[in-house]
C-alpha cells in the first residue's frame, strides 16, 4: 500500500516514468477494490424526460429505475463504441481503413438503450451506421476492426467492410439508404408467421425518412400488424442537409399516420430503454408496429469523406458534446447518486482503450483474404461453381 501510495504522490509531482503507467492502472484498481460493494448505492430511480405521442393514450414511464450493475454496463459499452470509433477515425486517415465509413460517435444511447429495451432473442436491422449495433450484437471489438481493415478476421472475413457486418438476429449493415426498412418489415412478418413472440427492430436515420419504400412498408406493416419497431435516429442531418431543409414536416414520429408514434430523447440512454420497452410490449401484445423517433446528434461528419463542419458550425458539435454527450450524463448520474465512483470509472476507461489498442493491432496485422476466396459463400450449401472474374478468362471459384 506505501509503494502505490508513493507512485501516485510522483505522479502528482509529475516525476514519475512512464513505466510507472501500469503500477498506477493497477494502483487505482487496489483503490477501488478497497471500497466494499455496499458503499456504493445498489440502485436508484431516475427522472426522465417525457415522450411526445402520436395516437398513443400514455407513453412510456417518466421514471427509471437502474442497478449498479446495469450502469456500469451500460457505461464500458458506450465508452468501448465511442473508443472504438475514434479508432477507426484514426485508421482511416492513415489509409489503412479504405472506402466508406460510417462513424456512430454520439449516437451511442440509441443502441445501447435499443439493446437494453429488447431481448437477444429479437432482430434488428440497421443503415451503414452498423459499427455499434455489430457491436451490442455480440461481436467482438478486434473482428469488427478486422472487417474494417479488410482482414481474414474480420466479422464477414474482410469481404464486407464497415456497411455489412453481421451477426445472430443482426441483418445488417445495409448500404442502400432505406432499403433496409422492407426488410425489416420482412423479418417482422417472418416473427409473426412463425409465432414466436419476437420484434424487429428497423432502423433508419431522417436522411431516409422521404423514401417512398419506408412508407410502402408503414402501410404493410399496419395492414399486417406486424410487431416491428421502426426507429428514425434523428441526428439532424441526412448527409450535409438539415432536417429542416430536406422535410416539409420533421415530425417524423407521427410519419406513420395510422402508425403509433413516440418521439424520445436520444440522448438519454434510460429514456431510450424504457421507450423501447414499451414499444416491444406494444408489438407482442399484438397491436401492430409502432414507431420511434430518436432524437440523437452524430459528431462525426456523415462519413470519413465528410468534415462535418461546412453545414454546421464548430460552436454547434462543442455545444452538444457539453450539455447532451450521451455518455457524460450517464457518467454523471453514477458518480452524484454514489453509484460508482470516479477512479472505478477511470479504471473501465483504461482496460477499454487496452482493448482497443489490442484489436487495432489484430486488425492491422492479421492476413487480407486471398483472391481464391474472393468468391466464396455466394450460395448456400452448393457444390462449388466456377464464377467469371473481371474478364472471361479470369476463372474464380465459388466454395459453400
């Protein structure tokens, strides 16, 4: 205990080494350790903010109830995607991360809360915003990042990249703007088809909001009464146009029409739970689809080839990321309710950027895929067929 107590008092006086790093890393755990569970407040009740309605005759709670274990949770996987993305950024630039990327940083509350308000056991399908979702989804930080390198590793084997990634009840990853809505209303058919009280949750951001496929599939969906969700993450901007240029109405919860409709703080990682948790109960008991809209804000440009600040102001992004950081509130909600402390918290940060830096170097030095398994898993259990390369005497072959 004298040896830590020393190295974190040089540190202070800034003359410890730099090897002197992981001694404090595991100095600050012997910190915490030294603090029994049952200093910490095992769970309280929050207020949060209330959901605007669309044919609805309540909504969902205004309170929330959370474990200690549930915000620490919550917590390592916000702060794991946020890392994750700002990973990728950086990949990006040095050119080892090619062609389109997508980053989510901001918008974690929304998949998080999402995942926390549904089963695993219930499906979700995503735009090209897909690096968090993949993520609560169950896949690993290094095969995500391997997929973005275009490794043997990667979550589709370095063939599908940052907009298709794929996991159990996870459909994508979809690079066409709003054509994942269908089928997510496909595989909410399917759910009810085979009677197996599942949802599907459908996402798509308000860029996609005016395709006409969306409202094809409202109509179905409502005709059909469907247990799907569909979830319009709102964060502002559809590429470099606001809201508010590209829609007549930016209401877009009440877009259903004959469609239940909620509007939630995006931001807000308890208020996107419990609105998602009414949601799936509005599904299975059978009333049909019900949609929401999460009101959310990205960071990043729209993709790596986007600054993001020619449409918006510096001012803008820095005014959110200081009142709404989704991970801030959550942050600061721990700490002022006793329910984890500031060097526990500091110990998460550390082991999640170790994670991170150990799948960076997975994912930079795991082998590319050879050309002979360029073709690979088109069909399913068949025979292996000869498929035409980029000319027609280039012959490539096709293994199940």
């Amino acid at each position: 205990m004298q040896n830590m107590l020393t190295i974190i008092s040089n540190v202070f006086r800034g003359t410890a080494s730099k090897n002197a790093t992981q001694t404090v890393s595991e100095g600050a755990r012997a910190v915490v350790s030294t603090r029994s569970y049952a200093d910490f407040t095992p769970q309280a009740t929050f207020d949060i903010k209330k959901c605007e309605l669309h044919r609805l005759d309540e909504g969902p709670p205004l309170k929330a109830d959370l474990t200690r274990e549930q915000g620490l949770q919550y917590y390592r996987t916000m702060q794991t995607m946020r890392r994750f993305e700002l990973k990728a950024d950086q990949l990006y630039k040095q050119k080892i991360i090619r062609g389109f990327c997508h980053l989510y940083d901001g918008q974690e509350a929304c998949a998080v809360g999402i995942e926390n308000g549904v089963t695993a056991d219930d499906h979700l399908i995503t735009a090209y915003r897909a690096h968090g979702y993949c993520y609560t989804r169950g896949i690993a930080v290094k095969n995500i990042l391997a997929e973005l390198t275009g490794r043997r590793g990667g979550v589709a084997k370095g063939k599908g990249g940052s907009m298709h990634m794929y996991a159990k009840n996870f459909y994508g990853g979809n690079g066409i703007v709003g054509a994942q809505v269908p089928l997510g209303a496909g595989v909410a058919l399917a759910c009810q088809y085979q009677g197996n009280n599942q949802v599907c949750v459908t996402l798509y951001g308000d860029g996609a909001a005016n395709q006409g496929q969306v409202f094809e599939s409202y109509n179905m969906a409502a005709l059909w009464k469907l247990p799907c969700i569909f979830v319009c993450e709102n964060n502002q901007y559809g590429m470099g146009t606001s809201a508010e240029r590209a829609s007549a109405s930016t209401e877009y919860y009440k877009r259903g029409d004959y469609i239940p409709g909620l509007r939630v703080d995006g931001m807000d990682v308890l208020c996107v739970r419990e609105a998602t948790k009414f949601a799936a109960d509005h599904c299975r008991a059978g009333k049909g689809p019900i949609l929401m809209e999460l009101q959310t804000y990205r960071y990043h440009g729209h993709s790596m080839s986007d600054p993001g600040v020619s449409y918006r102001t510096r001012d803008e992004i820095q005014e959110v990321r200081s009142k709404s950081d989704p991970i801030s509130l959550l942050k600061d909600r721990l700490i002022s309710n006793n329910m984890a402390s500031v060097e526990e918290l500091k110990v998460i940060d550390v082991e999640i950027r170790k994670e991170i830096e150990d799948a960076s170097q997975f994912a930079t030095s795991d082998p590319e895929p050879p050309l002979d398994e360029l073709c690979n898993h088109i069909f399913n259990n068949e025979a292996p067929m000869e498929v035409r390369g980029t000319n027609p005497w280039m012959k490539l072959k096709s293994r199940s």
